[in-house]
C-alpha cells in the first residue's frame, strides 16, 4: 500500500512538472505576443506623438519627456518574465502549502504521571537494577546506545498480546514469558515499552484493558519496583512500508492511553518523543532507515533522555504513601 502510495504520488509529481511546463511556455508566448500587439497599437500613435514634440521642441527649443507608456510597458513585460520563471522553478507552489503546525508529543503536558527533568544526570549505575521490557526497538537500544548496565527482557515482534502470555524471552535454556523471567530476581525499575506491533491491533479501549492487567502482573511479581511506561516512539511515515495502521494518528492514540493507564494506576510516563520528535507530530527526519527503528545515535540520545528523566526513591515512597492514605480513606 505504502510503494503503491508512492508511485502515486510519483506520478501525480510528474504531470503537474508537464502542466507546470506547458502553462509556462503559453504564459511566455502570450507575453511576447502581447507585446507585439501592445507595440503595433501604440506605434501610429507614438509617431504622432514625436511629431508634435518635434514641432513643440522647434517652437520652445526644449525637448519633452518620455511618455509614460513605455515603462509601464516594459514593467508589465518584466513581471510577466518574473511569473513565469516563478512557474518554471516552482516556487509559486510554496505559497499553496500550507504550513505545518506544532505538535504536542502527548495528550497532557500537565500531567502528573510525565517524568520531568532532572537538574543533575544519573550514570549507568542507575540501570544496574532496572529491567528493560520491550520489542525491536529496545533491542535496538540495548544493541547500539552504550548502555552497560540492566538486565533486557526483549524479543522481536513483542506485542501486548505476546508480553501477556507467550514464551517469547530466553534465559540462556529454554524460552519462557515475561511473568516468569521477572520472577527470576529482585529489580528496582521496570521499564515497559510497546510499539509499532500494537498498533491497529485491538480497539483502544480493549488495548487499556489488557495493558492495565498485565501491569497488574508485573506489579504482583516486583511490587516494590519503580514501573516507567516508555512512550510509543513515532515513526517516518513516508518510509513506512509495513501497513497503514503504522502512522503517527495511531502513535498518538496508543500514547494517550499509556498516559491515562499511568495517570489512573500510579505509573511513570517517559515521553521519549520530547526529544525525537520533529515538533510536528512525526519522528526526526532520518532519525530511522526504515522509519520505525532508530539509528545509533538516536539510541544514545534516548539514553542520555533517561539519564535526565528518573524519579527519586523518595519521591517514590512518598507517592506511594500518599496513594495508601487515599485508599484507606
């Protein structure tokens, strides 16, 4: 769909450069020929008009000036010169466009549940007991942005469908879920990340149902872990070539419901677009080869992000004191 979009748009390309061309030589023609035209009409009466200025100049003995006809003339000639080389290059096109908007990377810049930044950057040791949950995306991270520290829980493909239930992580022997691989220790912070393979899925509201139980299951097994929901990353729709529903309306819908799920169950939300984001809604111009995995250096700048963007064991406690007190109530 995408490569048919495409040669779509290749071809609509075309013709309009041919209909561009076309009307630039009528528009040149017509200039030159109204021109002539203009002259021919103006030539008898400008004869007749040297004539008495000849007779006036032999009576006075000064010479008058030019009529103002001509320059108008050449005025008219020159822009007309100028609209059709505005054709030819295309820029008149520019003033069509219309411009492109700003983009809020999320639903509710006030929200409690963002994690903000930090004034001071933590190190790698920070990670040392954090666990990284997530599909091709995190492996990237894992693989190209220099973390050296956490344990990566990842599997190519994951989906909340998958994370749920199936056997998809490796510890070394066998395969076996995520549930039970977070069994396998003690961490700290969790960090969750869906994508591209949720998209267009399940409804939205089928999609908080089973994000909010599957939570609840990660909870069970580290119920003293920090839980930090990862933004889904928008995506290069133009070289996007896996599906339709792969597109950044999806991407803000999906990232709206994470937003709702942390602001009503008590999780942190880190939204990663703040600083892959373009500003209008997309990811980065050639942050991405495929338009959906980051490149190294975008890695490193998603790890530096995460470095600026934690909540203090305190805080934590605290909110979590906070959250007790209004249950009890």
């Amino acid at each position: 769909m995408a490569q048919e979009r495409r040669r779509r748009r290749r071809r609509r390309s075309e013709f309009a450069f041919v209909l561009k061309l076309i009307i630039t030589v009528a528009l040149v023609i017509l200039i030159f020929e109204g021109r002539l035209i203009y002259t021919m009409i103006t030539f008898d009466s400008s004869e007749k008009h040297v004539a008495v200025e000849t007779e006036e100049e032999s009576e006075t003995g000064q010479t008058q000036p030019e009529t103002e006809a001509y320059a108008v003339s050449d005025n008219m000639y020159l822009a007309g010169l100028a609209d059709a080389g505005a054709i030819l290059s295309g820029t008149e096109t520019e003033a069509e466009t219309e411009p492109l908007t700003e983009h809020d990377t999320v639903s509710n810049p006030d929200s409690t549940a963002i994690v903000r930044e930090q004034a001071e950057a933590v190190d790698d040791t920070y990670f040392s007991d954090a666990v990284f949950i997530g599909d091709s995306r995190m492996e990237g991270f894992r693989n190209t942005s220099g973390i050296k520290e956490g344990t990566f829980f990842t599997s190519v493909g994951m989906s909340l469908r998958s994370m749920t239930s199936k056997e998809i992580i490796s510890d070394g022997e066998d395969m076996i879920t995520v549930a039970a691989a977070l069994s396998g220790d003690t961490y700290g912070k969790i960090y969750i990340m869906l994508g591209a393979n949720d998209l267009g899925e399940y409804s939205w509201s089928e999609f908080k149902s089973g994000f909010i139980s599957v939570m609840e299951r990660f909870q069970e097994i580290q119920s003293d872990a920090i839980f930090y929901v990862c933004s889904c990353i928008y995506v290069e729709e133009d070289k996007v070539d896996t599906g339709d529903y792969i597109n950044n309306d999806n991407v803000d819908s999906l990232n709206a419901v994470l937003l709702e799920v942390c602001e009503e169950e008590g999780y942190y939300y880190l939204d990663l677009n703040e600083v892959l984001s373009d500003g209008y809604g997309s990811l980065i111009e050639d942050a991405s080869t495929d338009g959906v995995h980051l490149s190294s250096d975008y890695c490193k700048i998603m790890l530096e992000y995460l470095k600026t963007h934690y909540v203090n064991v305190t805080e934590h406690d605290s909110s979590d004191t906070e959250t007790e007190s209004e249950t009890s109530d």
